[in-house]
C-alpha cells in the first residue's frame, strides 16, 4: 500500500463517483417508468444513445456545446416519450409482461438501427476544449466536463424531485403509481398521467445521454450495454425508488471504476454483474427499494 | 403403443395426417431443395428447437429467462473444447455438456427460485449469469479467449464425429426438433406438465392446493437448460467457430425467446410457426436490404415487423392461424 496507490485508488473513486451520478440519472428514467407503470423498458439504453446522437449532431454540424443542447433534447425527449406511451405502449398496460418486453424489444431494435443507418458504425465524440481543463482539491485532480456532467445531473434529479413532490401534476403520478384504481375513482386522466411519466423519464435519459457524450464518445452498440447498466443500476438501487436509482449509480459508477484499475479494465462489468447477483439473491427489493415488489 | 396413445390421443386424424405429411416433406426436403433452401431450414429448426426448449421454461412453467445462450454457449464450449483438446467426439461430449448445462440452470433456478425471484427479477438474474459467464470466457485460455475457439472445417461425412455437409446437420437438427416436439406434447399431458400450468397461472394458489412448486420448477430449468445444451453443441459444430461475445450474447438469449412469443408462447406449434415467420422474414428482409445500401436497413425491417406483430397479434400467430383453418389447439 504505497501513497502512490492510495492516491490513484482515491482518484479512480471520484472519476466514478462522477461518472456515476450520470449513470444515475440515466438510471432515474428507468426507475420513474417502472414505479409508475409497471412497465420495463428494455429500450432504455437506445433513448441513451439516441440522446448521445443528437448532442453529437448538436455540437458536429451547428456547434452547440451538448451543455446548451440538453434543455431542448430533454423537452425533444419529453414529448416523443409522451406521444410513444400514447400511441404505442399504452395498450401494453397490464399486459403480460413477456408481450411488453417484446414491444420495446422491437422498439429499441428501430432506435438502434435508426442510429446506425443514419450516423454509421463509428464512434462519434465531441471535441471541447474544456476536455482538457481539470480541478485540483488538494492532490486530487477532477477532469472538468466530468465534474461538470455530475453537477448537471444532480440538478436535473433535484428538479425531478421537486417536479415529484411540489407540483399537481407530479403529486398525482405518485398517487396513480401508489393505486392505480384509488386514482381513477377520485378522477385523475391515468392514461395522460401515464404518457407524462414515460415523457418525464424518457427526458432524464435524453438528459443523461447529451452529457454521456462529453464524458465518451458513442456508438450504436453502446446500447445494449447501457439498457442494462441502466437495469443493474435501478435493481441494486430498488427499482421504483428515486434515490435508490442515484444511489446505484454512484455505487456502481465507483465498482466499474475501481475495478477497471485494480482489475483489467474489461472485467469491470464482471464485478457490476457480480453485486447484481448478491443483491438479487440477498436483497431483491434493492438497497433502498420498499419491501413488496 | 401406450406411448403412441398418449402422443395421439384426442387429436383429430386430420391434424395428425397433416403431420405426418409435413414429416414426410421435412424428410424429403434435402433431396428437392437446393444448397440455399436447406440452409434456411437449417436455420427454422433450428430455432424452432431452441424455441421449444425455451418454451417449457416460459410458456409451460411461467419463468421468464433472458439467459438462456448461457446454456447454449456452456454446451457449445464444452463439446467443441472435448473435441479441440481431446479429440473426444460430440457425441461423448455431448453428456458433458448436456451436465454441464443443466447444472448451471439448476443452479441459476435454485438460487431464484428459493429466494422467490419472479418475472422481470429473474429475468435479470438469468441476464447476469449469463454476462458474467461471457466475460469470465473472455479471459479463459482454455477456450481460446475472446480469440475464439476454432474447430477444423472438414467435409468428409463422419458421423461419429459430426464432421460433414449441410444434410448431415440438417437430418441431427431435424431429430431434434421432432423429438422436442414429442417430447413437449408428452410433458404437457403429464401431471407435471399440469402442475407447471397451475404454477404459471398462479404460483401461491398452486402451492396451497399442494403443487411441489420449487421442485416443478427446477425441473422445468433442467430441461429447458438441457435441450438448449444439445443445441449449442449442434451449433458448435455446424458453424466450427465460437467467440464469448456471440455464445453468450443477451442477443442470443433474445433471440431464442423470440420464435415462441411471436410464435404463440405456452403452444406446441408456436415455435415452430414462430420460427418459419421469423426465418423467413429475415431472409425476405436480407434479400430487400441489398437494395438500399444503408447500413442497419435489415434490422428497421426487423423492427417493424416485430412491433407489427406484437401489436396485433400479441398473442402470437400460431393461435390465430389455428383459429382460422380449424385446428383447436389453444394455449392451454
């Protein structure tokens, strides 16, 4: 145990710790979907890609940094997701949950093929000089768009949680998530209710994705790997639970990065896939998700 | 003949002469088609066999498995390895890898199963398993690492090894597949096959009226575990190369899962229409994408297609087309 190796272990946890509150917001959406809808969307790691995309399309052909792009790619993102939940998932409500999966199975396929044909196999970044800039604390040493895309991030899932517990529309999701039926009595639109939700989670990932791509560069095939980065997060965390899913994120944001320097860097997801399976197996309802499923 | 019996009993003669026709044309196919057809067939029954294997999992016994290259990738790896190291021939080999396989759904189903994991809980935990393999294969020398395994193309006829052309592979995945057939339609007459119907439907029930629930569903992931082995083995060694990324891939296990669903989960012949529309969409869908020269063309067709069908007919084809032509089989 040199310094020198307490130093690069310190930095590997705040790179993750960093990295990680994106993961959670990505992973945010997921979870609002779910614990309002009983819906899950295995498509949720090609709205990330989408969003990536667009960010990238953003800063390559009208030099719009992905930091200014986000607003109007989180609102692009809102409504698709709100006319997608009304046009197309909203009959899968209830249905069996091998028939949903299948929905956003051929979904997610679209998406990802959409991407490939319009914006090829190559992997797409961003070139920002702040790429290059850093903080110092002490000896430690936070890359700048890093810093930056955990500060956004944090924001975006306090504005989510205001949203959440401050306003009507927010306060009456939560009330149509916790009884479905109690919320038709007393009145509430569900089905509009429902289509918001899948626009308010399909908006934190859009959100999540325009940052991603400051931090690494895309391509279609990062997808699938998100969709389920995005379900290992939310399970460790508790699915359905808002904190949990930022909870995960960080937690799992520290293991890739911890392992990928004690560890060879392509075991890292081995070590993520390893805390699913404990916490499947000895606390399946997630670290901070409620007891009943 | 009690066997027979069992097979065919209150089914109408018309559907069974239907069968045994479609037999008949299956066993004659390699002499009328050419080297293309049959690859396409190849291909049909080759999902509709792994599709039936997935189908006593999810369709008969309800548990929803997103893993299931897991138990193809072990068994592929397993006989090729046997054979590439040993020269230990498949049909040895087979066993290893049939033991394998169903150990690692015994414990992939014990471990879910006991700690009461069910849809998309367990779904993820197959999903883990199975990505966990992949990487530790990765960085395994034994089977070659991410390099890839690689067994010798050879196309002198040898049964006894595997080794041979097109109709040698065409004629084992056809045993498999007839005989996966049989063997559903024996296991959905069985009192298990019963109790694995009551448990999809309602598992606390099931267990209050006395149904043995963990025990009915380890058996159903041992099965299931051990056919989707054999045809890994088959696919081993009908394709003579395998990599982690492909064996393991959660597209494989997707891709297993499709034929069934879009097919008519929890039915005898979803599978297999599953696996004929599927087949042939994506030919039809290759030949189409030649056309456009843009990259990704073949998959937003795919898409399409399947969102289509999920849309309309959720509950697969095969119900459907049964309905119209007369032939009651209803998901049971």
């Amino acid at each position: 145990m040199t310094s020198d190796f307490l130093l690069s272990l310190a930095q590997a946890i705040t790179k993750g710790l960093l990295t990680g509150m994106v993961y959670g917001l990505m992973a945010l959406g997921l979870s609002v979907i779910f614990g309002v809808m009983r819906v899950v969307n295995f498509a949720h790691g090609e709205l990330m890609v989408v969003g990536m995309y667009l960010a990238w399309m953003g800063f390559e052909y009208l030099q719009v940094s992905p930091m200014l792009s986000l607003p109007l790619i989180a609102v692009l993102f809102f409504g698709a997701g709100y006319a997608l939940q009304r046009a197309v998932i909203s009959p899968f409500i209830g249905r069996p949950e091998h028939q949903q999966f299948l929905l956003l199975l051929a979904i997610a396929i679209l998406l990802v093929n959409a991407c490939l044909a319009i914006a090829g196999p190559d992997s797409r970044g961003v070139q920002m000089e702040s790429q290059f800039d850093s903080y110092e604390l002490g000896p430690l040493v936070f890359d700048a768009v890093r810093l930056h895309a955990a500060l956004v991030a944090v924001a975006i899932a306090g504005l989510l949680w205001l949203f959440f517990t401050r306003t009507r529309i927010g306060k009456s999701i939560r009330a149509a998530a916790d009884n479905h039926m109690g919320a038709l009595v007393v009145g509430l639109d569900v089905k509009r209710l429902y289509a918001f939700t899948f626009g308010v989670g399909a908006a934190c990932v859009g959100a999540a994705g325009a940052l991603m791509i400051t931090i690494i560069p895309v391509t279609p095939f990062l997808a699938a790997e998100y969709t389920l980065l995005a379900f290992v997060i939310v399970i460790v965390g508790g699915l359905g639970s808002m904190t949990g899913a930022l909870l995960g994120g960080l937690l799992i944001g520290v293991s890739e990065a911890v392992a990928g320097l004690l560890l060879q860097p392509s075991l890292k997801s081995m070590v993520s896939f390893g805390i699913l399976i404990l916490v499947l197996l000895l606390r399946p309802q997630g670290l901070l998700g409620k007891n009943s499923q | 003949m009690n066997l027979l019996h069992r097979l065919t009993d209150g089914v109408p003669s018309r559907a069974l002469w239907s069968l045994g026709l479609f037999l008949a044309a299956l066993l004659v196919a390699p002499a009328v088609l050419g080297k293309y057809g049959l690859s396409v067939l190849i291909l049909i029954l080759y999902f509709a066999y792994v599709g039936q294997a997935w189908n006593i999992m999810m369709g008969f016994a309800g548990q929803l498995s997103l893993g299931h290259a897991l138990y193809a990738g072990l068994g592929g790896y397993i006989a090729a390895g046997l054979f590439f190291h040993y020269g230990i021939g498949p049909w040895l080999g087979l066993f290893a890898a049939v033991a394998a396989a169903s150990a690692a759904g015994a414990v992939v189903g014990y471990l879910g199963f006991r700690f009461s994991l069910a849809g998309v809980y367990f779904a993820l935990l197959t999903i883990a398993f199975s990505e966990f393999t992949r990487i530790a294969f990765d960085h395994w020398g034994w089977v070659g690492g991410s390099g890839g395994l690689f067994l010798k193309v050879d196309a002198t006829t040898d049964w006894l090894n595997l080794r041979g052309g097109p109709v040698l592979f065409y004629y084992v995945i056809l045993a498999l597949a007839v005989g996966a057939f049989i063997l559903c339609r024996l296991l959905l007459e069985s009192r298990l096959g019963r109790y694995w119907l009551a448990i999809r439907e309602d598992a606390e029930a099931a267990q209050a009226v006395g149904v043995p629930v963990l025990r009915c569903k380890m058996i159903a992931v041992v099965i299931s575990a051990a056919m989707t082995a054999l045809a890994g083995v088959w696919n081993a060694f009908y394709y003579n190369n395998l990599f982690p990324e492909t064996a393991f891939a959660m597209g494989r296990s997707i891709e297993f899962t499709l034929a069934p669903i879009i097919g008519g989960l929890g039915t005898l012949f979803g599978p297999i229409v599953g696996a004929v529309v599927l087949t042939g969409l994506g030919e039809i869908f290759t030949d189409l994408s030649e056309f456009f020269h843009i990259s990704g063309i073949k998959q937003i067709f795919y898409g399409l297609a399947l969102l289509i069908i999920v849309m309309y007919r959720p509950a697969g084809v095969w119900p459907w087309l049964a309905d119209k032509f007369g032939f009651g089989e209803k998901r049971q």
